[in-house]
C-alpha cells in the first residue's frame, strides 16, 4: 500500500537526511569539498 505524502512532508524529511548526512561530514572533519565549496552549498545528492 503507498501512502501519500505530502510536499511539506517530504521536504523536512529531505531537510533532516541532508542535516544528518551533513554533521555525520563534519565528525569526520570534512568541511569544503575538493572544489572549495561548503558543506551547506551541497545539495543531498551532490
């Protein structure tokens, strides 16, 4: 059964994933990519 979700939902969701994948970063002292760019400059895929 899906259930339905709504945009809302979903963007807090995608909000905590992206702010759990970003202190798991910042534990591992990861703070710029290669790049130079910031961590809060990242999209969840990039």
């Amino acid at each position: 059964m899906i259930s339905s979700v709504s945009t809302i939902q979903l963007n807090k969701l995608i909000e905590l994933q992206r702010g759990y994948f970003k202190s798991e970063l910042l534990k591992m002292n990861y703070f710029r990519t290669p790049e130079g760019r910031q961590l809060y400059e990242l999209s969840l895929s990039e």
